[in-house]
C-alpha cells in the first residue's frame, strides 16, 4: 500500500511540475516588463536595474526558470553569498536545514512564492492565506448544495419516470450542463439581486466579509454567499441528478429490489433503505472531483459577484501581468486537485485491493 501511495505522489508531483512549467513559459511570452511595472512612475535607469538583480530579471530564462522551480519546491539550494538571488534569506524563506556542502545549504522550507509585482511587494503567500479559504468556503457550500438537492431531484425523477415532473428536471440539468458559468452568473445576478431585489433582498455583488460602514471593522455577510454558491453548483447539480436518476432506474431493476416489494414492503423502505444506498456509488465517485473542479471553475463566479477569493484574485493579477500571483494561484488549485485525486485513489485502494495490481 505504502508503494502504491509512493508512487501516486510521485505522478502528482509530476503533474505539478508540469503545470508550473507551462504557466512560467506562457508569462515569457507576454508582453510587458514585470520590473517597468513594479516601478509605475517612480521608474529611473538606476531602480530598474537593481530591481531586476533583486528578481533575478535581468538573468536568462532558463536561470529564471530554475530560480522560480528552486523557491517554490520544498527542497531547495541556497548559497551564502547574500549577492547571490538564491542567498538563504531569512525574509523569504522559513526554513529547516538539512545539510550544507561547502558553501551550499540544503534546506527543507515551505514554497515561496514570491512577491506580488501589482501589490507593491505584498508576499503572495499572504494574498492566498487571505483569498484561498475564502473560495473553499464558496466551493464547499456549492457542492453541500449540489449534492442534496441532486440527489432528491434523481430520485423524484427515477420514481416519476417520462412523467411532466421527470422530464423538467431533465431538462433543468441539460440546460445546467450546457450554460457556461459566466452566462449563468450574469443572468442569476440580474434576476434574484436586480430584479427581485426587493424580494429577495440580495446584492448583485459582495464577499464573505465586508467593512462597516460605522468603522467597527469587518463582519461577516452570509447573504452574499447565497448567489454564487448557487450559480457555482448549477453544473455540478446537473450532473448529479443525470447520475442519481440513472442509477437509481438501474438499482430499481435488480432481481433484490423486486424481492423486497415482493415481500410487502412499502414503497419508502425499497427506496430509500434498499435501492438508494447502492444508487448513490456513482454520486460519491462523481462529487470527489467535482470539488476539486469547482476552485478553477469558480474564476468567473467570484469576479461577476466581486466575491473576494482566489479567482477574482487570479483575473485581476491577469489583468495587471501580476505573474506570481498568477502562478502561485494556479499552482495551489492543481495541488490541491492533485491531493484530492490521490486520496480518492488511496481510498478505492484501500476499498478494492485489485486497483493496486494496475
């Protein structure tokens, strides 16, 4: 088992290194002088070059290249020579050593990320402490959402089958699998926060925490949760009830299920005793992933609703060339979709010791 995990690491970590080399090199090739930026106004000949000894600008891209994969890998090589981009700089890096040749220290560290370009040096590390539980908290309201209602709207479906009611919740979930979340967030703003605002008394935008007017500092507004949490679940919703309805139809067809009615026992117990727990594998296989998927698809989301998380973050460093941003935004949400795919691994490993064997 232990050889099993090993090797699931080993593949993630490769499919992490691979995603940092294809963000590095695609910021290569925009336009823009990260440095130039970082200056504004405040730019002379003097400035610019020492900035870009600081980054390590002004070195080739390969060096930069092995520079970025040098910080944000948790074992790392530095020098002691302070003129040097990698001196073991105790404002970067938080650090363990474990061994040191010559004038060489290995150390193990958590990643660096580096520094905001548009946020006058603010450390990015900082920008997704802040943003990151933010969007998980949208994410995981999203998926609880999706996840009860699909499944008793693929029930009510399964048992109503080619009635009026299966077939409008059929057509709900088609059209949710096919509006793109962008579409959907424009069009869920306008109807429940602009036109039946007075109803529903929710904002077309907001964050999970807002400033008081009073100056009493921030608070926290549920409200505002309400909108995108239900936009970001509508594809994964649809998807749930295709599988719940589908699943269940299949479940109910089995020789143990026609037993059990045979039996007397009422209608209520077949289902949701009998049918429903084999019904909902598919579900749980389903929702694993759709986690995960939700932190990148909710980019659109929290930037129509101003929802101050990780992907409003990432449209606004795209829109500033912010790189680092950028990139360690986007190197969070794949490890933390790399971790959740191997721990649904580990786990059907551990369910069924075959899949160790491929």
């Amino acid at each position: 088992m232990i050889k099993y995990i090993l090797k699931k690491l080993f593949y993630g970590g490769f499919v992490l290194w691979g995603v940092l080399t294809l963000v590095f090199f695609l910021f290569q090739v925009m336009p823009g002088d990260p440095a130039r930026m970082m200056l504004s106004q405040r730019e002379n000949s003097e400035q610019l070059q020492l900035l870009k000894q600081k980054y390590g600008f002004d070195k080739p891209i390969m060096h930069q290249y092995f520079y970025y994969l040098n910080d944000v890998s948790p074992i790392s090589f530095h020098d002691d020579n302070e003129e040097s981009y990698t001196y073991l700089s105790e404002e970067k890096y938080n650090d363990v050593d474990i061994l040191k040749i010559q004038s060489t220290n290995i150390v193990l560290k958590t990643p660096y990320l580096r520094e905001s370009f548009a946020k006058r040096g603010k450390p990015v590390n900082s920008i997704l402490l802040e943003t990151f539980p933010v969007t998980l908290v949208l994410a995981f309201t999203s998926i609880v959402f999706a996840i009860i209602l699909g499944i008793v709207l693929g029930i009510v479906s399964a048992l109503k089958k080619n009635s009026i009611l299966d077939k409008s919740i059929l057509f709900f979930s088609v059209l949710g699998m096919s509006i793109p979340s962008f579409f959907s967030s424009i069009i869920v703003a306008w109807f429940f926060a602009y036109l039946l605002h007075e109803y529903t008394g929710l904002n077309m935008t907001g964050s999970l925490y807002e400033v008081d007017d009073y100056g009493r500092g921030q608070y926290m507004n549920l409200n505002n949760l309400i909108l995108p949490a239900f936009t970001l679940g509508i594809r994964p919703l649809s998807v749930i009830i295709q599988l719940s309805r589908n699943s269940m139809l299949e479940v109910l067809d089995m020789d143990y299920i026609r037993t059990a009615t045979a039996k007397g026992l009422s209608r209520f117990i077949v289902v949701f005793k009998h049918a429903l727990r084999n019904a909902l594998n598919p579900v749980v296989t389903v929702v694993s992933g759709w986690f995960a998927s939700l932190l990148a698809g909710a980019v659109f989301v929290e930037y129509i609703f101003a929802w101050n998380g990780i992907g409003k973050e990432i449209v606004d460093a795209l829109n500033n060339l912010d790189m680092p941003v950028v990139m360690g935004s986007v190197m969070i949400i794949a490890t933390v979709f790399v971790l959740i795919n191997i721990l649904v691994d580990v786990l059907y490993a551990i369910i069924d010791p075959r899949i160790r064997l491929n």
